[in-house]
C-alpha cells in the first residue's frame, strides 16, 4: 500500500517537479517501492531490494537529523516532529548526494575564487553570470533555484555543525570531472563558492586559509542602511516560507524574532550578541593552534547557538555593517591584494558586470578567458544590426514586500545611516578611497 501510494503521488506531479521527485531520497524511495510491488509480483530481486533499503534507511536517517538541526539553526525554531513538516523539508533538500560527498571529498577539487558576501549585496546576480560564462557553482543542500549551484553553506554550518577545512570539498566538482573539461575539451572551469554569509561569520576566514589558501576573493559592499532593509525583508519572508511548512513557532534564542527593525537593530548592538561572535572568532583560532589531526576534527565543529550567524539571523545586523571588521580578517590572512571588492552600484550599470569579471581575471585567468569568448559571441551577433550593447546584470533574489507595520520606518533608516558613519570611514580607510556612504546629498533625506 505504501508503495502504491507513493507511486500514485508521483504520478500526479507536475512536469515542474518531477526531476525533484526522481532525485536524491525522494527517488530511492520510489525505486524501493517499485522493487516492492515488483517482489510481491514474483520478480525475484532480493538483493536490489537489500541495496535500496540500505539506502534509504541511511538517506532518511541523515534526512532526520538535518531536518532537525536546520529547524534549528536554519529556522531558529524547535523542531516539529510531524509528518507533513518533515516531508516538506524533504522535498527541498538532498540528504542522499550530501552523505555520498562526504564520502568522496578526498577526490574533489578546492574552489578557485570566493564570492564572500555581504548578504544582500547582489551576489546571487554575480553567480548567476559567472555559471552563464562556464564557471562551475557549489554543491547545495537545498533544492532552492537561487542557491543551487550559487552558495554550499558549508562554513555557516549547515552540514551538522561540521566546518573542517579538509571536509569543504565536498561542495565542489570531482577531480575528474574537471579534468575533464580542461583537457579533454579544452574549456577553462573555474570554480567557486558563493555562500553570502562566509564575510560575517566569524570562524571562517582562518578555516577557509586552511581549505583553500590561493584562492582570490571577491567581496560585495553596498551601504549598510540598504543592505539592512533588505536582509531584514528577506528574513521576514523566511518565517512566512516556515509557517507554510508547518514549522513550530517556538523559537529557540529568548525574544525572537525581533518585532520590529528598530528592535533587530538594538538586538545586533547587543553585549549578548557581541559576547556570542567573540565565542565564534575563537573557533577559527583554536583551530589554528591545534596539533593534529584529531584535534582539528574536535575544534572543527560549530555549536547551534552560533549557526548559522551567532544569535540567530536578526541578530547579525550590526557585525554586517562593520565591512572593514570583516574585510580585515580575510586580508590578514589572504593579502588584501587577494581581494577584489566590487560596489553592489556598479553591478547595476551597463558594462558594470564585464568590468567586475575582467578585475577577478587578474586573480583568476580562466574566468577572463570565459568572459572574452562570452564578448566575441555577443560582438558577433551584433554585426549587421544596431550595435553592441553593454551587457546589464539581471537582479535576482528582489526582497520580498512587507506588510506596512513590518516596513521600517524613515526615522530608523536615518539611525541606521548615522550609526555607521564612523565605521564607513574605518572602511574608506582601509580600501583607500571614499565611497561617499556618508554624503547626505546622496540619500533620499538628504535631496
């Protein structure tokens, strides 16, 4: 009966989700339901039913435990143990590849470059071109359309807690696999991680020297009242998206979420939060000072209270605004030179995106070998018709529209933009140039 409905559920899909449906644990399923009903017809296929039943017991029990740790961490929330929540989750996850990358991460490639963030920088529109030249994205456990192949999370802790440096390549391609491409077919695959949240977490930057030390750098600045807004939308539209999926409303961290801007704001200023990003800083550090490999495992290791921003996502408001805090941890560790920092503005402007590629070509030739032939096949569509236009960024990942009580107010805009002038110049300082964040004449309040 079990089999028969799970058939019958699959059946009724959309064309949309079928390829969902047939992935991961979702498709083992059904492959063990068909071996099912075909065992009971007569066929004999015991051993095919042994593998399949290892599998998806071993795909289900991962299933679980991420389910329960993201509803956690992820979700901010205690962990509701009911079906139609856990199904949902399963339906937008990959527990199955996930186990099987663990598996191989010996035999996988390190990324080539890094966008780091900000969150709401424009980052998910930099990935998305760089995929549409030949770049190769990350692994993601979530079957979401702008974090596939965009972001692998892995240093903001969703696989467990686990952050161990070795461990990272199990978000990129198979050694293999990129020789391929290279050799066989002569085409530059450059890799890359465009996880957001990597720039403010504060662990990452001396676990990512260890996984990755040549690797070029991109960081995304936009200024911060902006950027605030917009991270505060797009996490009020994550707690809808969780009611919908019938998520308990029992959060885990006290007083959460925020009511309101203004009280996320004071929460990020907390002495609480700031106490909870110390803690983080120290991971990376005793990571560092560990000798040996068994004692780098037991440091490489994030506890809930932390992931995946210390104090939950609401909480991360006034570490984010502090650019040159987090640009200096990685230019510590990588050489500012390894960094490329490129202005959200600048993105938006025809042509702005081909500069921004052109900048990282200088770190990473193969991505400029990709954009040139990307520029030959547009300058020769254009012969014979009207010109050549400067190719424009498509925006992605627009913030969600707030009910008018959630929408921050004029008044707590200007704060925000006052609170951080001292730490734009910290910021001017250090990129040496003015980026003009605390010119009033630039901002709506001040024309």
């Amino acid at each position: 009966k079990i089999g028969l409905c799970l058939l019958k559920l699959a059946a009724g899909v959309s064309a949309a989700m079928l390829p969902v449906w047939l992935s991961d644990i979702r498709g083992a399923l059904l492959a063990l339901a068909a071996a099912c009903l075909a065992s009971l017809g007569g066929f004999h296929c015991k051993h095919l039913l042994v593998s399949l039943s290892w599998i998806c017991a071993s795909g289900l029990t991962f299933s679980v435990g991420f389910y329960a740790h993201t509803t956690r961490t992820v979700f901010n929330r205690q962990p509701t143990f009911n079906l139609k929540t856990y199904w949902s989750h399963v339906m937008v996850t990959r527990p199955l590849e996930t186990l099987w990358r663990f598996a191989t991460f010996p035999l996988r490639v390190v990324p080539d470059f890094h966008i780091l963030g900000e969150v709401r920088t424009g980052t998910t529109s930099l990935a998305a071109h760089l995929r549409s030249l030949g770049c190769c994205g990350p692994f993601s456990p979530w079957i979401i359309p702008l974090a596939s192949d965009k972001e692998s999370f892995y240093f903001a802790g969703h696989y467990m807690g686990i952050v161990h440096p070795s461990a990272y390549r199990m978000c990129f391609p198979l050694k293999l696999t990129v020789w391929f491409r290279r050799k066989v077919l002569g085409q530059p695959c450059p890799v890359f991680d465009a996880c957001a949240s990597h720039l403010n977490t504060p662990w990452t930057a001396s676990l990512l020297r260890c996984a990755s030390p040549d690797a070029a750098l991109i960081v995304q600045l936009r200024p911060p009242a902006e950027q605030h807004i917009s991270w505060w939308k797009l996490e009020m539209g994550a707690h809808i998206w969780a009611r919908s999926m019938g998520m308990s409303q029992a959060f885990l961290p006290d007083n959460y979420p925020p009511r309101s801007f203004r009280e996320a704001q004071e929460l990020s200023r907390s002495a609480q939060v700031e106490a909870l990003y110390q803690e983080g800083e120290l991971i990376g550090k005793k990571f560092l000072a560990a000798r040996g490999p068994l004692s780098r495992v037991a440091e490489a290791w994030v506890p809930q209270r932390l992931l995946p921003f210390p104090g939950g996502q609401l909480a991360a408001f006034a570490h984010m605004g502090r650019y040159a805090d987090n640009i200096r941890r990685f230019s510590d560790l990588f050489g500012l030179k390894r960094i490329v920092i490129i202005e959200t503005v600048d993105l938006a402007v025809p042509g702005g995106v081909g500069l921004a590629v052109r900048r990282l070509a200088a770190l990473v030739p193969g991505v400029g070998n990709l954009q040139g032939r990307a520029d030959d096949k547009a300058a020769a569509a254009a012969v014979g018709g009207s010109g050549r236009q400067p190719q424009q960024l498509d925006r992605l990942n627009v913030a969600p529209v707030l009910p008018p009580e959630l929408e921050p107010t004029p008044d707590e805009v200007r704060e925000v933009r006052a609170y951080y002038r001292a730490d734009n110049v910290r910021l001017f300082e250090l990129l040496g140039r003015d980026l003009g964040w605390n010119d009033t004449s630039k901002t709506a309040e001040g024309r």
